[in-house]
C-alpha cells in the first residue's frame, strides 16, 4: 500500500495494508485507535469514493452492512461498526487471520493430497449451520427476513489461525421480507443451482451452493464444469456429475447419497433446510479430526506461513 492509495488514518482506524479490492469496495487490514477495542486489528471495509454519490451501489454496500449486523453466530464474520466518515460508508469486521477454503484447496491441488473427509464435512457442517442462522434470522418485529446469502463458495469461507470457521461476504445477499424472491442473482457460475438459473433467489440457493462446496473439498473438483459458462450450466440443470466415491475411493456410500439427493432435479427431494442438512451430516465426521485445533493445524501445515483472509469485496 503507497500512502496515496488510502489516508493512514480514517477515522478511529489506523489503516495497516490493504486486504483486496472488488468492483464497489475496498477492505483493509486496520487497528482500532481507542474505546473499548483499542488496539485489536479489524478489517476495514470501505464503499470506494467514486460510488459515494450512486444511489445504486450505497444501496447495495448499506443492505450489506445492515444484513450482516442482524446476523450473530460464531460462524458468520461479525460486523462490528457501521458508518460513514468523511462522506465515505463503511463497515468494520472481525478479522479473521487465516486463509479462505478457495486457497486451502488450491494449495491440496499443488501437492496433490486430499484434505481428511472428516475435515471437509466439518467445515460444511459448520457452513450449514451458518446459513441456518441467516435463513432463519427475523426483523426487530419478529418477521423472518430469510436472507440468502446467494454467493456461498469455498472463497466465502473461511478458516483462522486457531481453526475458527466463518462465513463472510453478504455482499449480495437478498432478504425476501416483503416476498421478493426474484430477479437478477450474482454469483460463481460454478456455484449456482438450476433455479438459481432462473432467477429464483431462496434459501435453496445456499444449500446447492454449500453441496458444491461438499463435493469440492472431498473431490478437489468442481461437480459441474465447462469451458464456458453456458457448458456449466447445462451440466447443472442436466444434473450431470460424476459421484465423490469416483473420483475418491474413499468417499463412503452414505456421504455419496447425501450428494445424490442434494443435487435431486426435483426441490422436493433435497434437504428441505439448512438445518436439516447440518443434523444429517453431523455423524459423518469423527470428532477426533473434524474440530477445530485438528482443522488449524492441517492449514498451518498446508501453508508455509499464515496471513489474513477477510471477507473482502471480489466483484
């Protein structure tokens, strides 16, 4: 970071590096100058300065802000303050020092090594258990916001130095509180269900999604691929994917089933909830390996040395 890329303080925030740039926002690793978090590194997160007069993008960067505040679970990213300094919105979060599930996966294709299976269903049992939160989070009057979460991918996900599991980046999240569930649905080709091809923005569109992430930790591949996004999305409405135990010996028969009715054409035929989804794969993964410290030390030694993953603006 030049110390023309972004003042060294912004309010109470010293500005350390920067984290990542998307296409509305900037995010940076910070320390809180005073109060009661005085001196505690946060990420930063800032709607860049030319979007500060759009209507459109502060729209989307304070619906961002405003979802994520609502949510309060121990795998969901925290957003700690919201505001605007300087005429410029912005958000700070909890940092969370680790890598994302994107770079874990890549570094495994590198070497070549499988993570353990027990690992991978308790990064997605812990993922399932975020969405729950956030399909089931309610209005101030009690009303169920149902937020999607809508760009749900191993990127998204991330892990800390001490094995914390967080979900991050609702950057475009929907509520349907008021009945939208319509309309233009962002996210990784990769990652996107038949009705999501549609359209149509429900919480079964975080549940495709995180199915995706199952297959790819255990597989290393993606279920679904093309070389075009076109080819993509016809393998997905096609349903076309080879099971895990075929790419991976020793996938067991009962998590191959799980895939096979998560991927079912009909909705009706998959998990109903992200709950019930979380509870059917919770005895699939020995305690003794899926946990946290088990989980912070296969990253420690995947990576030479750690460094901060954020929930950083990608678009």
């Amino acid at each position: 970071m030049t110390q023309d890329a972004a003042p060294r303080l912004f309010g109470n925030y010293e500005i350390l590096s920067v984290l990542g740039r998307g296409g509305m926002a900037e995010v940076y690793r910070a320390r809180v100058r005073s109060g009661p978090r005085a001196g505690q590194e946060v990420a930063l997160k800032r709607l860049l300065p030319e979007f500060a007069g759009d209507p459109a993008y502060v729209d989307q960067f304070t619906s961002e802000a405003d979802l994520s505040r609502r949510l309060d679970h121990p795998h969901v990213v925290r957003v700690l303050e919201v505001g605007v300094h300087e005429e410029i919105y912005f958000m700070v979060m909890e940092l969370v020092d680790g890598r994302d599930l994107g770079q874990v996966i890549r570094r495994c294709r590198e070497r070549g090594i499988h993570l353990p299976l027990d690992f991978a269903v308790f990064l997605v049992k812990a993922l399932l258990d975020a969405l729950a939160h956030a399909h089931e989070v309610t209005a101030p009057d009690g009303r169920p916001l149902e937020v999607v979460h809508c760009d749900v991918s191993p990127s998204n996900l991330f892990v800390s130095r001490t094995g914390e599991v967080k979900l991050g980046d609702f950057g475009v999240a929907r509520a349907r509180i008021g009945g939208g569930d319509t309309g233009q649905l962002q996210g990784k080709p990769y990652y996107l269900s038949p009705e999501a091809l549609d359209g149509e923005i429900t919480p079964e569109v975080d549940l495709w999604a995180a199915t995706v992430t199952l297959y790819e930790l255990l597989t290393l591949r993606r279920p679904f691929t093309g070389a075009t996004a076109d080819e993509v999305f016809a393998q997905v409405r096609e349903r076309r994917f080879a099971p895990p135990s075929q790419l991976r010996p020793d996938v067991s028969p009962a998590l191959d089933e799980i895939i096979d009715r998560a991927f079912s054409r009909r909705r009706a035929d998959r998990f109903l909830s992200a709950r019930e989804y979380a509870a059917r794969l919770e005895p699939l993964f020995d305690e003794r390996i899926g946990n946290p410290m088990a989980i912070a030390a296969v990253v420690r030694g995947l990576f030479d040395a750690p460094s901060g993953a954020h929930p950083a603006e990608r678009r």
